[in-house]
C-alpha cells in the first residue's frame, strides 16, 4: 500500500507540474496574441511530441519529457545591421548570434512583416516575458491562501500540552538541564493549576484566540493575572503570579531564533501543536516569509554547491534545505502520499509543494539572464530608456535593442544552469533530501 501510495503522490505532483508549466507558457501565448504576434507553437515539455493539434496559426501539443515548456514566437531577434537574417560568419560567436537571429525567423510567411516579437513596443514585450512568470506567481499564491485559510498548517495553539514544575531558563535548558533542582521554585504555571489539556481563552480579561497574542501577553506581564480555561467543556477561571525569566527570543512568526535569548514575563508550560487555518493577514504574512525564504535561497545559491557536490558524490549528508530539483521534489512528493496523516493534509501538503514550485519559477524566470524571460524584459526595458533619451535628446531612434548579441552570454548561463541541473539530479537520485 505505501509503494502505491508513493507512485501515488509521484504521478499527482508530475501533473501538478505540468499544469504550473502548461499556466506559465498560457501566459506569454495570450498576451502574444492579444498583441497581434504570430505564434507557430505552444508545447508543454520537451523531446519526442507525444500528442498535438494544430489550430488557427498555433500547433497545441505536449512532449514527451515534463522538464519544461515553450512558446515559439516569430521574430524574437531583429534582423542585423544589415538587414539580412542569414548566418553569414565564421567567427563561432557571430554564428551563435546569426544562428539564434534566423531561428526566430523560421516559418516566416507572408504578412508576418507586421506579426514580429520586435516589431512591438518595449511595453508590449515587457508584459508578453512577464507574463509568464506571473501566472507561476498567481497560482502560488492562491495555492497558498487555499491552503493556509482552507486546510490550515500545524502551528502552535492555545492548548496546554505540558506544564512545567518548576522554572527553569532557556538558556539552562537549551544546555541540556530538564529536572527540577532542590532550590528551583514551582512554575507559575504549575502553582496556579494549569493543567495539560486546557485550552487557554482568555488572559488577564482578555479574550485570547491564537498563540501569537497569547505569547505575547505573557511576555509582556509579571506579577498578579487571571487565566481563563476551557477544562473539559466549562469555564474555569485560574490566578496566576507571572515571572521574569530568560526566554527564547520570538522571530515574529510562531518561531524562535536559535541561541538568542530575553528577560520576559514566564507562565512555565509548552503550547500543543495542531492544525490551525489561518486569516487572511496572518497568511498574507506566512507567504511574505516564503518569499523571503526563496529569494534567500536564490542568493546563497553559489555557496550551497560545494555540499550538494560533497551530497552527490562523497556520502556527506543531504540538508534539509538543500537545493532540490524537478526529481527530487516528486520524491518528496511520492512520501508526503505515504505519511500516515489525515487525507486532508496529504492533499494540503502537496498543494503547498507545487506552491513552492511556482514561487521558485517566478523568482528564478525574473532573474534578468538570458535564456530567462527577465533577459528579454531586461532587453526591452533597456531599448525603451534608449529611446526615450534619443527622444529627449533629439537624437536618431537607435532602433530596436539587439537581443541576439547577447547570445554568447545566454549559451555561458545556459551551460552553468544545465551543469547545476545535473548535479542537483544526481543528488536526487543517490542522496535525495526526506521529510523530517
């Protein structure tokens, strides 16, 4: 039964996956159209074309590996300095750029003269590169507010799991301290008669709904307060005599910061975890916390290499936070099926993965590289400066900006993203990261 339910999981995220891909390239084909460019192809993946259907001007088709997708637009480069499109040089840089400027030609037919990519203003092209990466980011982000608001995450609550007997400070605990000394004084908590089990409604007059306020009305109090509890479905009101006591500090998302410490009020007893469904503005800022973690991650990627590489090929242990690619993530996809968890939060994890892939492909297509559409709309925001000076200036229209130069450049990051792909392959296949 897991073996099936891993296939299981596999195949779910392999569809997921393809529709990201399908959305993205829907994005650039209806706004090319919408701006009168002709598009000869829209193809979800890449090698051998499984199935296809040609309609109007446009083949629809899917191939045969899921590793990506692709729209063919005529045009993408502007002709030469000369006006010719052919290759025509001998130098293997001239050729990359002659080669990469006849393929955006090909299939060119009459009437098209006035259906080219370049031919559009920079404004245009800017929304048909953009467009793309922004579908990947508006699934992402329903994805995410139908997770966080309809299924809800595991998160602390206001259920008491344990209380403490006695106080005991973070720092000392954090050393490996668990028992209670002779001289160490009962927990506040534990004084006033905190029970595990209790779900916590109301502190100091206050109504409390989730752990965040609750936290930090604790913090922020010592002495004398009352605690209001559900015990067992009745009210039962308790007094408690908070303490100041060296805490974790609070990162200000339900977490701490490791090894970081200050002085706060104390209770003395551990929230229970559960299944909370978030509100809008606390999952507005989850996702802000996503966005934050991956463009994080996007940058320290150079410095992750070496131990993906140690990961690949000496044996060294794979981190969690290890990059991870298309493989991999169907892996991971395949084991969160497997979970012995509640089918809801099967469904609402996977949801969440395929979220983290869009958000990843926007930010990475943004990146302002060439093959990537930032590339193009780096290209098109740079010909519209040019020319608004020129303008200004009163000086000739310089004319369109010649992507195709930037050729070289875009076969230099192509090779480096394609080597890092294959590393990041084979440290999915032999050393791939698990669900902790």
């Amino acid at each position: 039964m897991t073996t099936l339910m891993t296939v299981l999981g596999i195949a779910v995220f392999a569809v997921g996956l393809l529709i990201s891909i399908a959305w993205h390239e829907l994005g650039h084909l209806s706004t090319a159209k919408l701006f009168g460019i002709r598009v000869p192809q829209y193809m979800v993946g890449f090698g051998p074309t499984v199935f296809s259907r040609k309609k109007g001007d446009t083949e629809y088709g899917v191939k045969a590996i899921p590793m990506g997708g692709y729209i063919r637009m005529i045009g993408m480069f502007p002709p030469g300095d000369d006006g010719r499109i052919t290759a025509r040089a001998s130098s293997p840089f001239r050729s990359m750029i002659e080669d990469a400027r006849s393929a955006a030609f090909e299939e060119l037919q009459p009437g098209d003269e006035e259906r080219l990519f370049y031919t559009r203003k920079p404004w245009k092209r800017v929304i048909v590169m953009f467009a793309g990466p922004f579908m990947n980011l508006v699934l992402a982000v329903l994805l995410f507010l139908g997770v966080l608001m309809g299924f809800g995450i595991r998160a602390q609550t206001t259920t008491v799991g344990s209380v403490s007997d006695c106080v005991i400070s973070q720092s000392a605990a954090s050393a490996g301290k668990t028992a209670c000394g002779k001289g160490d004084p009962a927990s506040p908590a534990k004084k006033a008669g905190l029970r595990a089990g209790d779900r916590i409604t109301g502190f100091d007059g206050r109504p409390v709904t989730d752990w965040d306020t609750l936290q930090n009305d604790i913090r922020r109090t010592t002495g004398p307060a009352t605690i209001t509890v559900d015990r067992r479905g009745g009210d039962v009101t308790l007094n408690a005599d908070l303490i100041r006591n060296q805490v974790a500090k609070s990162d200000g998302h339900g977490g701490y910061v490791d090894g970081q410490y200050v002085s706060a009020g104390f209770l003395g007893f551990t929230p229970a975890a559960g299944i909370v469904k978030q509100g809008f503005g606390d999952s507005v800022g989850q996702m802000g916390s996503m966005v934050h973690a991956t463009v994080g991650s996007l940058v320290n990627l150079p410095e992750r290499i070496p131990a993906l590489w140690r990961s690949a090929f000496d044996g060294a242990p794979r981190q969690p936070d290890s990059p991870m690619g298309v493989v991999g993530a169907a892996r991971v996809g395949g084991e969160v099926f497997s979970l012995d968890i509640p089918p809801e939060q099967r469904i609402a994890t996977m949801l969440m993965l395929v979220a983290g892939f869009n958000l990843s492909l926007f930010l990475f297509n943004m990146l302002p590289l060439l093959p990537l559409d930032g590339g193009h709309i780096a290209g098109a925001l740079w010909e519209a400066v040019k020319r608004n000076l020129a303008r200004v200036f009163r000086r000739p229209d310089p004319g369109p900006f010649d992507v195709a130069k930037m050729m070289p450049v875009a076969y230099v990051v192509a090779g480096i993203f394609l080597s890092f792909t294959v590393l990041v392959l084979i440290a999915d296949v032999v050393n791939p990261v698990k669900i902790t």
